[in-house]
C-alpha cells in the first residue's frame, strides 16, 4: 500500500511538473526564457514548483474590466469624451498610446504639478474638505503614522458629512498597516476594502501582481495621480532618507472621469462590485468652457492583453525627434527598452535618465549598474540625484509631451504591476515639466565611471543582480 501511495505522488509530482514546464513554454515573453524555467523545473523540481507558482506567471487571464461590464457607465463615459474630443487629427503618436490604454486623449482639462509631498498632501485633503458627493482613494502604501492620520481624518470628516468614502489599498504595499486603521474609517462609515478578503492584484495571495496606482477621485472632477504613497517619509521626515523628490498631478476635467474609470475597474476586480450607478458620469462642463489641455490617462498591467507598460515607454520614446528625459527611481529595463534608448542617443537625440543616488531597494538598485555602460556607450546621459532620494516617474518629449503617473522604468512595472501614467500633449505643460527637471539636474551627478571602475560589491554583483531583472 505504502508503495502503491509513493508511486502515486510521484507521479501526480511529474504531472504537475510537466504543467508547469507547459505553460511556461506557452507563456514565456522569449525562447530563452521558456528554455530557463524548463530546465529550473526539470532539475530542481521541489524548489523551482514553488518559485514559479509564485513568480512564474506574467499574466492574469481572468481579469475583467469592471466598466465594460457596465454599460450604463460607458454610455456617459462615450458621451462625455465626445463632447472633448481634439478637433484636429492626433498624432500618430497619441493614437498608439490610445490603444494601449484603452482611453482616448480629450481636451477640456487642468492640469497641474504638484512638487513633492507637502504640496501634493495639502492638495489632496483641500479637495477632500471640498467633496459633496464622492471620494474614491486608492495607494499601494499607507502608512499609520501621522500623514496616514491625517488623512484618515479628513476621509472621515466627509463621511460624517454624507459624502461616500471608498478606500483601496494593495495587501502587500501595505502589509504593515494595522487593521486600527481601516476599522476607524468602517467606524465613520466610509467603504474600506480588506485586501485578506479581495481578489487579486490588491490581495496579498497575488504576490506577484501588485496594484502598483496612487489615485484619488473628488466628485469625478478632480483627481491625482502620481508618484506619491501615504507616509511620512513622502513629506522627507525619514531621517535614512531625507528630503523626498516626488511628483504628483492635480487633474480638473474630462480627465479626472478616466481616472475614476480606472478605479472603478480595480474597485469590480477587488470586490465583484459594479459602480455603474454608485458614481457619477457626467461631463464637467464648466471646466471644458474654461481649459483647453489635451491629457490621457494610459493605465497599464498584467490584466492587457499586451505588454501595455512596455509598449508604453516603447512608444513615447521612439515617437522623440529631439528629447527624452526620464525620472525614474529604478532602471531594470527589458530588450526592447534597451535598444530604443540606445537607438534614440545614436540618432542625435538628447537622451537623460535621472536616477536616485539613495538606495531603498538593493537588487534593483544594483541592477542598473549591468545596463549603464551599454547606454552610456551609445550616448545616453546617466546622472544621480544628490539632494535626498528621488522616486517621481517622469517623462518629457521633445517640447510637447510629458507624462507623470506611478511607472518605473523596470521590469515589474512593465508587465507585472497595475500602474497610472498621464500624458499630457500641452507645449506649456511641457515647459514646466522641463523646467522642473532642469532644476533636478542641478543636484545631479552623472555617472562617468565604468562597471570595471566600480567597487567590487557593485561591479560583481551588478550581473548577478541582472539574473532577477524579469521580476525586478
């Protein structure tokens, strides 16, 4: 019996290998990556099952967009874009970047930078006191220290006044928060979502899939995006830290209803609910007569059918004629990213990365080291930011695109994390994003130093570190 048990699990174990070492050939981005997981599989089975159940998978086929299940929402959400639409032909560019994200470039916005924490807080809970009838929030981190009070309080100040309150959070970005938290805002009447009780990607069982997006939504009229989460160290009060360069959006208009789209989407995956009639979907009128600034909202993640943030970055910088200057905390790009930033500074072009000097994260950090001398030798600037740790993400082209929202230039944002990022075909809004930037360069270093020249725990582990770029 005990034999016939042992043979049993041994092969029910060589089945599932066998699964495993299938779907990662159907699965896989490239054949080098299929052969990997195939022999990882094959030769460590009891060690690599695990991993790859964990990390393997780079899609969630299950996923299901909450406003096309309600049709309701997408007439008004059609009606109002239509009203907005550019009246000249986009281009080429806008039209890739529509596809990707599903949602179309609208005229009828204001949008403006908020410069680090103090300034993108105090605008966000101003729009919170002014809320009559909905706040929709979501972070990837917050944090029960005195930021992440403060904003409880001001949540709860508009519940206790009518206004409906609904507050997300990813389950692992957020793994620290004490349940105190939440239970004060359910206390008050405002809708919190428990990521132990949610479906993927804001439930901790979904490791590998983090809803990566910092958003809040005031009567679908204003809205921010960007890089900020909610903690003190985002105001620049850690000490390891120190001042924290970060950038978020305030958006006024049609483009304020893209964002509550979005949401709703990651609200119908969460919890199974539709907020088909729980929210309004009306043109803001009174905002198209006043501003003119063409904006979309381009969200991305393992949910698309494509590699939607690599396709992104892909598309916005092959679209530059004269300029590409990202910000971006870590720098773990794929191939494709690779050679367009290489083929971009051979063509002349103007190519900048602004990366922090401060480490938060090891591997990535390190990482970045096995990519700079490639770049480098092609003629991109490489520079460090000096004046604390900068996280924004950041992107201007030539003089009339720029985009700011919560992607990194990494792996993990590219296909694995559900992420924001709001481009903004404006001239002047691309002048204060240039200048904005141009300020950052001054507290840059760039990078001249080869790997060879490195430190020995830098120029030997930078190719080690580049081993885990897929999910880093």
């Amino acid at each position: 019996m005990t034999s016939i048990l042992v043979t049993l699990a041994a092969v029910c174990g060589v089945a599932v290998v066998a699964s495993c070492v299938w779907h990662a050939i159907l699965s896989a981005r490239t054949p080098q990556g299929a052969v990997a997981w195939a022999v990882f599989l094959i030769s460590s089975p009891w060690l690599a099952m695990p991993v790859y159940l964990v990390i393997g998978r780079r899609k969630l086929q299950d996923y299901r967009a909450a406003w096309r299940q309600s049709q309701g929402a997408i007439t008004g959400f059609r009606l109002c874009h239509a009203a907005v639409e550019p009246a000249t032909p986009k281009q080429a560019t806008l039209v890739a970047l529509e596809r990707i994200g599903g949602l179309p470039f609208i005229g009828g916005n204001t949008v403006r930078l908020l410069v680090n924490g103090d300034e993108t807080f105090d605008a966000i809970c101003e729009a919170i006191d002014r809320a009559q009838d909905t706040i929709c929030l979501q972070f990837y981190i917050i944090r029960n220290d005195d930021l992440g009070r403060q904003v409880a309080t001001h949540l709860i100040r508009a519940a206790e006044r009518g206004v409906r309150v609904r507050v997300m959070y990813d389950g692992v970005g957020s793994q620290k928060l004490p349940e105190a938290w939440p239970q004060r805002l359910r206390d008050a009447g405002v809708k919190v979502l428990n990521p132990d009780q949610s479906r993927g990607p804001t439930s901790r069982l979904e490791i590998n899939f983090r809803n990566h997006r910092k958003t809040v939504i005031v009567d679908e009229k204003t809205a921010f995006v960007g890089g900020h989460n909610i903690g003190d160290e985002y105001l620049g009060l850690d000490p390891h830290f120190g001042h924290w360069r970060d950038t978020h959006l305030e958006l006024q208009g049609p483009i304020a209803m893209q964002a509550q789209t979005v949401f709703a989407e990651d609200w119908h995956w969460a919890c199974g609910e539709t907020l088909e009639t729980s929210l309004e979907w009306k043109a803001d009128t009174e905002n198209i007569a006043t501003a003119e600034t063409t904006a979309a909202l381009v969200p991305t993640g393992p949910g698309d059918p494509l590699d939607s943030g690599s396709l992104m970055f892909f598309a916005a910088i092959t679209a530059a004629t004269e300029r590409v200057w990202i910000a971006s905390p870590y720098f773990v790009p794929d191939t494709d990213i690779l050679s367009a930033l290489t083929a971009a500074a051979l063509a002349g072009k103007d190519v900048r990365l602004l990366l922090p000097s401060i480490i938060d994260h090891y591997l990535p950090w390190v990482a970045a080291h096995a990519y700079f001398d490639e770049i480098r030798a092609a003629g991109v600037k490489v520079y460090r930011y000096q004046g604390g740790f900068m996280h924004q993400k950041v992107i201007l082209i030539d003089n009339d695109l720029s985009a700011v929202g919560t992607a990194n230039l990494d792996n993990r944002s590219f296909r694995l994390n559900f992420e924001s990022m709001v481009f903004v075909a404006d001239k002047d809004f691309a002048n204060a994003v240039e200048c904005m930037l141009a300020a950052d360069l001054d507290n840059c270093e760039e990078v001249t130093r080869a790997l060879d020249e490195q430190p020995p725990v830098i120029r030997y582990g930078a190719p080690l570190a580049r081993l885990w770029a897929p999910i880093l």
